[in-house]
C-alpha cells in the first residue's frame, strides 16, 4: 500500500502489543483477523533496554514486510502525540521512554501508543459489542477503576491523555476507583476479591454483601460518567468485571436514582467477552 493512504482494517497488516507488568503479548491483525499471537514474560525489575529488548525478541518474530504499522497499549501515562511513556507501572526502570521514536527507528513504520484504558475501548469499538455506536464509554473494573471515551466515533484522549479517568475523581474519603475495584475489598472487607467472589458464587450471605456494596459505588461511578458524557452505550471489562451479575442489582438500583430519565433508559450497559481485546485494541490505534 501507498505510504499516504489510510491504514484500515481491510488493507492493512499491523501488530498489536499488549504490554504489562509482568508479560508482553503480541499479535499481527491482518486485515481484520488476528493471527500469530506471541506472548513472553518479561523482567520487570529489568533496565529500560532490557525490557525493550524482550519486546523487540517477539517483534523480529513477524515478516518486516507483512506489516505496515505497530499499536500498543501500555499501563501508564502517556503523550501520544510524541509516544513518550512515562512511569509505567510495575516496571520501575520506564520513568520516561520514548518509544514511539525508538520502535519507529528499528521497524522504519508508524507506531500509536496510548494507555491500556483507551486501548479497552478501541478494542471494543472495532471488534466488540460497541461496533454499531458512535459515543461509547469503556470502564475497566480491576485494581481500581479506568475509562476510554469515543465521542463521535473517535477515541478521545483530551488534553493530556486524561480523559475518560473517572477512577481519579474524588468520591467520599477517597476517589472512585478506591471504591469501584479489588481495592475496595480489601480496605472495606480485609480480603481479597477472589476470596469474595468464591464466597458469592456458593451463596454466601457476606459474599453477596460485598458485591452489593460494590455495586451501589459502581451505580454512583455510572451517574457520574452519564452526567459528563452522556454515552449510547457502557462496557464493562477487567477481571471485576467478571463478577457483574452479583454487582449488577444494586448498581442498577443506585444509577436508576438519576434524575435524567431519559439517560437512564437510553443507556446501553455491556461486559465484555471481546477474546484479545486487548491486542486487538492496540492494533486499532492504527487505523484511528
């Protein structure tokens, strides 16, 4: 393909990677279909070249000439304009890495980076249950509480790659994602959330407990997301996610208190079961 034309899901090849704190997992969409996943674990507590260099192992695994663009998702604060990304959780040594110019340089194609949030959404948008909507909010339910925004069928970062952060909101004693995710469970509960969640799914009476609290600051989380960018549709992803039909009710029954009605019944609410969203989200910076 020509150099100036648009990278599109039905003309192009392009990597996906998904890195986290503890493995970096890539993948080759090509056109449309992803193939060829790879996975590594990584050293976290590495220096910044020994991680890139586990990165660039899977990378030199795929054809040079079979792709035409690279996007990745990485857990941290990130300006996406420069892809400078800075203090990267769970790997100490990426305080501030550029790595748009870096991986540009070795594979001589266009890089996209933006946080793993953004990435849920996107993913979600071209290959997920929010495929037919123009105005999405993608909310990740895991340690705390992340979100990716899609106003008018574009990804929207704001100013500073901050937008759709509704986690950092100040919410009671604390900020939401403290109350939206496994934090909660173990400031409110001393426990672990897959401890809770084993406990919910035989019936137990403090199990189910815990998720209706959950649920309740979670149907707070939705007002305050509807109120600020009155989305089509809501998707839930990350491992809490998991347990949304114990949460569900009391969620329900918090958000409904909403006093736009018309917001409340519009409302699409979804959880993902989108398989490699993830890499298929960090494909997608490419074609945005």
């Amino acid at each position: 393909m020509k150099k100036s034309e648009k990278l599109t899901m039905k003309n192009s090849s392009v990597i996906g990677i998904d890195l986290g704190g503890t493995k970096v997992q890539t993948g080759l969409i090509d056109h449309g279909e992803l193939k060829q996943v790879l996975t590594k674990e990584i050293n976290s507590s590495g220096s910044e070249n020994e991680v890139l260099d586990e990165i660039f192992e899977l990378l030199d695994k795929y054809d040079r000439n079979h792709f035409s663009g690279i996007g990745i998702g990485i857990p941290s604060v990130v300006d996406v304009e420069t892809g400078i990304v800075y203090d990267v959780q769970n790997i100490p040594s990426w305080k501030e890495v550029h790595l748009k110019e870096i991986l540009e340089n070795k594979y001589n194609v266009p890089v996209n980076i933006n946080n793993d949030a953004n990435v849920f959404v996107l993913g979600e948008k071209y290959f997920g249950c929010a495929k037919a909507f123009k105005n999405i909010a993608g909310i990740t339910l895991g340690t705390g509480l992340g979100g990716g925004l899609i106003i008018k069928n574009k990804l929207y970062n704001g100013s500073n790659c901050g937008a759709g952060e509704f986690g950092e909101i100040p919410y009671k004693d604390s900020k939401l994602e403290d109350y939206c995710g496994s934090q909660f469970f173990l400031r409110n509960y001393e426990t672990s959330g897959v401890e809770l969640f084993a406990l919910v799914q035989k019936g137990d009476e403090f199990g189910k407990h815990a998720f209706s609290e959950l649920g309740f600051h979670i149907g707070n989380a939705l007002k305050i997301i509807v109120l600020s960018v009155d989305p089509e549709i809501v998707v839930f992803g990350g491992s809490i996610s998991k347990s949304f039909k114990y949460f569900k009710d009391s969620m329900i029954k918090q958000f409904i208190t909403l006093v736009f009605t018309k917001s409340v019944e519009r409302l699409i609410i979804k959880v993902s079961n989108t398989k490699n969203v993830a890499l298929l989200g960090a494909a997608a910076l490419c074609f945005e």
